[in-house]
C-alpha cells in the first residue's frame, strides 16, 4: 500500500489509467494493482475501475459485517427468492412519485394499500368503485408510516380544539398537543416528539406484561390529547397491547368529556402477524376508534428493507391533512408522504410476497416462526443456573402463542451472577450469533434523562432477545441453543472478571431500537 501510494504520487493517475484500461484489467481483482491500493476515505477517484472490481470492493467490505441471517436483534426480512430481486431491481429504476409517467406502478402501490386494508378490515371507501383506492400510503419503513399518522392526528386535533375553545388557528398553533404512548415506543415516535412540538405522556408498564395499562390511559387523557398509541408487538417482548380495552377508555372518555381522541395503532411487527393468529381480541379497524394503523412491510410482511404502510379509516378530516397536490410532472396527482422522489421497489417486493405467499403462505410462515421460537424458549428453560437446579433464565415474553415470534429473557436475578444479559450478548458473538442485550432504561426524548422503561424494575437491570424471522429454522434453532450452553459455561467459568468493569457498556431504549 505505501508503494503504491508513493507511485501514485509521482504519477497521480498513469498507471491507474493503465491498469483500467489496458490489457491487465482483464486479470482477477486479487492479482490487480487496484488491490493494494488504498481507497482514500474522503474523495472520489481520479479514474473510475472495472465494474467487476467494484462490485468484489463492496463485497469484501460486507463480509466484515455480522451474518443478516445470524442476526437475531432486527425484525428486518431477509429472504428474497430470485425472482424477488429481479423485481426489486426492476422498482430501482421507477419514481414512484411520478404517477403520470408511471401509473402501473402507482396502481400496484394502490393495490397493496387494498390488501392491506382489507387484511385489517378497514370500511371500505364510499368512492371506492371509482378510485379503487382506500386512504393510505406506502412509506420507507413504518417510521414514515408513524409520523404520517401523527400529523393527522395533530391537524385533525387542532380543528376541534379551535372550534371547542373558540380558539383562531393562530392561537390554537401556540398549543402544543399531547399522546399518549408506552414507554415501550419505537425510535420512529421520538422524532414525532421532537420534530413535530408533541408532548408524550408515558405509561410505564409492568415488565411481567409489557402491556400498556388502560386505566393509566384513562387518567392522563385531557383536551389536549391528540390520541393514544397501543403497539401490536413491542420490539422488546412482542407483546400486543390490549387494543380493545383502550377503546373502551376512549369511547367512554369521549362521551363523557366531549373529547374526540382517536387511537393509532402501531402494528410494525404484529401487522402481518396477529392478522393469521386465531381467537385474538379486536384490535383493528373493527373499533371504532381505530383512526390508522401502520405497520413495516419489511418486517413479518416479508418484503425487501425499506418497505412500510400506513392506512386511514377514512380520507375526511384524516389522510386529506396531509395530502400534497403535485401537478409539476405532467399530470395531477396527490402526494401523502414526507419524501417525494422514491424507488418503486418497496411495492414491487410486496406486490411479489402478496401473490407468492397467498393468505396460506403468510399463515404457514406465521405457524413455522411461533414453533421455532417455542422451540428456543423450551430450550432456555431448561438451562440452570451454577448450582444446576435453579434456572438460568426468566422469560419475560408473552409465551406461545397471540404475540410476536419473540423470545425475551433476563439472567435470572436470584442467581446473582457476576455477569449480565449484555455480557451474554458478547460470548453469543462468539458462535457468530448477534443476538442484543438490553438495559430497562430508556432516554427522555425531551428531558435527556434516563428512566426506568418498567414501573416495577430499575434502569440499570437487563434483557436480551431474540426475534424468529423465517429464514431461523429448527436447525439453526439448534446451533443456537448449543452456542448458548457453551456461553453459559465460558460465563460461570469467567464471569468474575465481568464485575471488574462497572459499567463498561450501557444499552438505553433511544440507542437500541429494532428497525
């Protein structure tokens, strides 16, 4: 490398311009001069190199990191069958903010939104025979997904409070509306928080349920609460807020109060879960309440990273807030997300899931990844402790089944073990497992400082989990389940030395959120 940089100085691009051009670029990127040549870290090259060079640069860099199908911390899909990619490159190339050039494109995006909205069974549109679309969009992610739903809620919030209080819009701006949430929230609604001026009022749940409380809801709503958030899977535990019982609450709360506080439900995981699970209270568009949903189509909707959805009840005095008309590019059309310009690949890769799975598919992928994560839980309970009797874990998730295909447990505190779950975390990386450790604390997004995420277990206490996504199976499972006995053995061998190092690592909720 400093031989080359040294030549590179004398004649800065000769011999590049050389080795790219002439005959020995036709040599293997390992026995090319490209190879030992530093690539400077804050400049384009001077001269650009073969394709099939570029393409082994980018593909040594990713072999440093962690294995995508070892990694049990993300939600992320990772599973693409050919035919998928194909169409995913295919969607590179379309803007699907341009419906005018592009109009299939945007009739598959409206398809997917149908689907969807049917899946989690939304009034159908009075205008739908001539549209023969439902209020929604396809978003990066369910991040976008929940600010979109957010603003609704805000412009919607802020009509009724002008016309309650006689208040003019200007003044009305001066009033910061509030939600309420668990504490238990994604990163995307900390960026609603502070980049939209909207105050969360937190409720703290048990870590025994990791279910937000309806009765604490009840008490905190007020005439500035713009609406209540329930999660169908928290990305720590998988749990399902009881959706239902909320509206319970809200409908009382309304009635009594003149209130017209609606509910969002964040569904980026349980979305394409809890809708082929039997016997699971109500929790979407069937309450009345139920204002929007959102939900990841890149998590348990099997599409490609980057896909996320978002459905309204209704257009009226909702999705019509944020609605953008662009006319610029040679036709008419409505914009309802935050960016504009955007692949179509997120809607090619759903379009492509939605037909190769069918219902059936999606139930038989929801059934396989509720075995596996049985099968690992199983596992884990049967692990003890130094003293070979008392078990090594506590499981913290919501069993077997009606939650998310997640297993969460903590080192078992009566242990007293010199070691925690982030330490664990470390010896799993060993076997080449990336499966994340947690502390119970999470930052305020306003005032900065650390609180506990659980009413009932201090901040500093930790967790890990571990998320079964479909590609995990039975035999993989297995490797799994042995790299923790070998870890669990390195730790009660060596743990003592991880009590000299107080505390080297700290996990918060803002730091460590699933994607």
């Amino acid at each position: 490398v400093k031989r080359a940089r040294q030549e590179n100085q004398r004649a800065p691009v000769t011999w590049l311009q050389n080795e790219v051009t002439g005959l020995r670029n036709q040599l293997p990127f390992y026995a090319s001069r490209v190879c030992e040549t530093a690539i400077e870290q804050d400049s384009i090259p001077q001269v650009g190199f073969p394709a099939r060079y570029c393409l082994r640069e980018v593909e040594d860099r990713h072999e440093l990191d962690f294995s995508q199908n070892l990694n049990t911390s993300s939600y992320v899909n990772v599973v693409a069958e050919p035919e998928e990619e194909e169409v995913a490159l295919m969607g590179l190339k379309v803007n699907l903010a341009d419906q005018t050039v592009y109009p299939s494109s945007f009739q598959m995006h409206n398809h997917c939104v149908a689907c969807i909205a049917n899946l989690w069974n939304c009034p159908k549109p009075k205008n739908f025979e001539t549209t023969k679309a439902y209020a929604g969009a396809g978003t990066v992610g369910s991040t976008e997904a929940c600010l979109l739903a957010g603003l609704a809620l805000k412009f919607r919030w802020r009509q009724w409070y002008a016309k309650t209080f006689n208040k003019t819009q200007k003044e009305v701006l001066s009033v910061q509306p509030n939600i309420i949430i668990s504490t238990l929230y994604q990163a995307a609604w900390e960026k609603l928080f502070k980049y939209f001026d909207v105050v969360p009022k937190f409720v703290s749940p048990s870590y025994k349920s990791m279910k937000i409380d309806p009765e604490k809801v009840e008490a905190l709503i007020d005439e500035e609460t713009m609406g209540v958030v329930c999660i169908m899977g928290n990305h720590y535990g998988g749990q399902y807020d009881r959706v239902d019982l909320v509206n319970e609450i809200v409908t009382k709360v309304n009635k009594e109060k003149g209130f017209q506080v609606g509910i969002h439900v964040d569904a980026a995981s349980g979305g394409f879960i809890a809708p082929f699970q039997k016997d699971l209270p109500e929790w979407d568009f069937r309450l009345s309440n139920v204002l929007s949903i959102s939900s990841s189509g890149h998590k348990f909707g099997e599409a490609c990273c980057g896909t996320g959805w978002l459905v309204w009840r209704q257009r009226e005095n909702l999705a019509e807030h944020v609605a953008i008309s662009v006319s610029y590019l040679g036709g008419h059309a409505d914009s309802y997300t935050l960016n504009f310009s955007r692949p179509a690949t997120g809607v090619y890769s759903q379009m492509y899931k939605f037909q190769r799975l069918g219902i059936e598919g999606y139930t038989s992928i929801m059934d396989n990844m509720m075995t596996v994560a049985k099968y690992i839980r199983d596992g884990l309970k049967e692990m003890k402790g130094q003293d070979e009797k008392t078990p090594l874990f506590t499981i913290l998730d919501d069993g077997d089944a009606q939650c998310l295909p997640v297993v969460t447990a903590m080192l078992n505190p009566s242990l007293q073990l010199p070691f925690d779950d982030i330490d664990l975390q470390y010896a799993l990386s060993q076997g080449h497992w990336y499966v994340s450790g947690y502390t119970m604390g999470f930052e305020d997004p306003l005032g900065k400082e650390k609180k506990p995420l659980f009413h009932d277990q201090p901040s500093s206490k930790t967790m890990f989990r571990i998320v079964v996504k479909s590609n995990l199976t039975i035999r993989l499972a297995e490797h799994l389940l042995e790299t923790f006995r070998k870890a669990r053995l390195f730790l009660l061998e060596h743990g003592e030395g991880y009590s000299k190092y107080p505390h080297k690592k700290v996990k918060l909720h803002r730091q460590n959120t699933a994607c």
